[in-house]
C-alpha cells in the first residue's frame, strides 16, 4: 500500500496497537484519523466506557505516541538520482563510514558480483572492438590476432562463471592489448561499467582462489538497484535512517513509498555524464536526464519543507574527462558555455549553476562536489549534511543553533 502522507503510517501503526490491545474491536469502530477507540451505543460487554477499557484506550494512546516521538528522533534522509549516478556507491560507502560495514562473509558475498563486472566488462570492449572495426575501418580497432582464441574463449564464458586464473588471465592479456585499450578510450559510446579498469588492473589478484574482495572491492561493485534499500547508523548521538532506491524510470514508481516525513534529500547526480547516454534507452545524455530529474523532485510539493543536498558525483572521472580534452560543451545544454573548457573548476562551476537554475522554490539547495569511492571526501561531505539537517531539526522545534 503507498503512503500518501503522515496520517496514513501512523494510522498503521495505531491499528497494530489497537488489535493487541482491543482484539475484538470491529475496524469499522477505529478512528484512525482522530487515533482513537470510538464508543459503541451498545451496552454490556462491548461498552467501552468501563474504567478498564479507558485504561487500555490511555495505554494505546501512550505507546502511539511513544512511537511517533521515537520517529521524530530519527533523522530519514533520502538518496534520489537517475540511474548510474553512485548512489548505491555513497550508501555503501556510508555503511562503512557510520554502520557496521561489511564482514567477512559479506564481503566474501559480492565475488559473484565483481565476477560478473568482470567478464562482461570485457566482453563488451571486446564485441565492441570489433564493431569500431566494422564501422569505423581502422586498424587500431584490430585485436591482435595472438588474441583472437582467448577472445572466443572469453565471448563463451558466461557471466556468472568462476573467475578463476585461467580467465583471469585471458582477461588481463586482452587487457593489455592496444585495439582494446582505443576501444576504452571511447567508451562514452557504449555503455560500460566505470570500474572496469579498477579491476582489470588488479584481475589477477581477482582469480586467485583465496581472494577476498576488499572494502574497496565491494564499494566499486556494480549491481542495479531495484526496489529500497535501508540502513540505520548513529553519528554522535544522532539517528539516521537513510534509503537507497533504484535509479533507473522503471524504478521510480516505487519512490513514493519513501517521501514520509524526509529530514533531508540526497540528490546524487553524476557530473561526469554529460557525454554519455542513458543504460535505459541509449539516446538521452545522461546529465539532462538528471537535470530534468532534479528539477522534479527540488520543486516537489513532497518535499516543500525538506532541504535538499545535491551531490554532483563522480568528480574524479570529470576531472580525467576534462584533462583528456572532452569539453563539457558536448553535452547539448552546455553549448552556450564561454569559459576554458580546459579548467576544471570553471567547467563544473558552470554544471553547478545549471542545476541550481532548476530549482525555483524560496529554499537554498546545498550543492557539493563529490567522489563516493573516495572515504575521507564522503566523511568530509557529510559532516556538513549532518549539520544541514540538524539545523533543520532546530528550526522545526522552534530553535535555533545560536539559541545555543
């Protein structure tokens, strides 16, 4: 059932309390928007004016109201953004930062996974390189025929196969072969995986028998989100309940079931995708996708009390983009920008104003340059997140942070 609004979840939570303590009441006699037993005009057994039942309706009342107090000391924050933008990567991260991480065993968990990014990471610049060289008639897209078997090899090896030495192995020697290596050069044309060359630098470490993938490992692992993903963790006393959803718009739908008394909105946009299309639909570039997302959900009537921090992600692949000489100017909505498209700074300036133009509510929206696989950037980033939301914590119970 979706929850359309505060009443609704508390509601909930009065009818579970009410079947403990009043199990023969009919629902039809719940007044679940007022949160109270209504009386019966019948008399007897099911009056219940009795002391004993006025005891019971007071204790129902108490434990309600103990449970909305103890929803107000948690801070829910929401992790929003298109699809591939690092969400998953930022929740990930801050499992490790603020909650328990990742055991062993749960690390060991995620081999399957980074498996999986392995081989068809490289079965796609494989399939690819030969369709550069199809298209395009260049040599450089030619893989050296020493590769060709273990081209076959790798093409017949299925996805969910154990990466052992001997893939490992055909793996790191395509690698390194040059017509693969130009096929990674453009790989803004297709759509692959941002940590294939993570772990392709490290693929033989991956197929040894023993590997246990690292923190690391796991937070570069790519699997899609679907449906919601929670995590609890305390930060010097204070509650956070913070939500991972699926990016992608077959996804979205199922936002709704998260926007319930939000204390903060991550919106987790990747700055490094204005040259790259959608996974969805291979046509739409991806920073005008979440472009337009952005300016949905920061004029949501949702989210009208809420503040909203925007993370423009991925600023280490942006920063490479931009020294290689790919101006942000390919992007069709930042055509009209005049500024060295050779700097860094200015450049992402520039992708910082477009987002910010989008919002056209009274409140402020906190932007922030973000790499989500970088630990001690995340920690740094959301010591001021933390400070946002409890100053808007202040702020809703009529104080404020000088007050003190």
């Amino acid at each position: 059932q979706e929850h359309t609004g505060a009443v609704s979840s508390s509601s909930g939570i009065y009818l579970q309390l009410r079947l403990r303590l009043h199990p023969f009441t009919p629902l039809a006699e719940v007044d679940t928007k007022n949160r109270r037993i209504m009386g019966l005009c019948a008399s007897g057994e099911n009056n219940f004016g009795t002391e004993a039942e006025k005891e019971r309706d007071r204790q129902l009342q108490k434990e309600l109201n103990k449970h909305n107090q103890t929803q107000e000391e948690i801070h829910k924050l929401l992790l929003l953004g298109a699809g591939q933008s690092g969400k998953s990567t930022l929740f990930k991260q801050m499992m490790i930062l603020y909650g328990d991480g990742f055991s062993e065993a749960e690390r060991e968990s995620y081999r399957s996974i980074i498996t999986t990014n392995v081989i068809n990471s490289m079965q796609l610049l494989v399939d690819q390189a030969a369709h550069f060289h199809e298209t395009k008639g260049k040599q450089e897209f030619q893989i050296d025929t020493k590769c060709k078997g273990d081209s076959v090899v790798l093409l017949n090896t299925r996805p969910d196969d154990a990466l052992d030495e001997k893939i490992a192995a055909i793996v790191k020697k395509l690698w390194d072969d040059p017509a693969i290596q130009a096929t990674y050069m453009l790989r803004s044309e297709f759509q692959l995986n941002e940590s294939a060359k993570y772990y392709f630098d490290k693929v033989t470490e991956l197929g040894d028998p023993d590997y246990i993938p690292t923190e690391e490992d796991v937070i570069r692992s790519r699997s899609r989100t679907t449906g919601v993903i929670e995590n609890n963790f305390s930060i010097d006393g204070n509650r956070f309940q913070m939500f991972d959803v699926g990016g992608q718009r077959s996804e979205r739908k199922k936002w709704i079931h998260c926007f319930e008394n939000v204390s903060c909105v991550l919106f987790v946009a990747a700055i490094s995708a204005y040259d790259q299309r959608l996974f969805e639909d291979n046509t739409t570039n991806r920073l005008i996708e979440a472009l337009d997302l952005f300016e949905e959900v920061s004029n949501s009537r949702w989210f009208q009390r809420t503040s909203i921090v925007l993370f423009l992600n991925k600023r280490d692949v942006f920063h490479d983009k931009i020294e290689s000489g790919i101006p942000i100017t390919v992007c069709p909505v930042l055509k009209e920008y005049t500024g060295d498209v050779g700097d860094y700074e200015e450049s992402a300036d520039f992708i910082i104003d477009k987002f910010l133009e989008k919002n056209t509510t009274d409140k402020s929206i906190h932007p922030h340059l973000t790499c989500a696989t970088d630990k001690t950037n995340v920690n740094l980033v959301f010591d001021s997140v933390k400070e946002t939301v409890m100053k808007k914590s202040l702020e809703a119970a009529g104080l404020t942070a000088s007050a003190f």
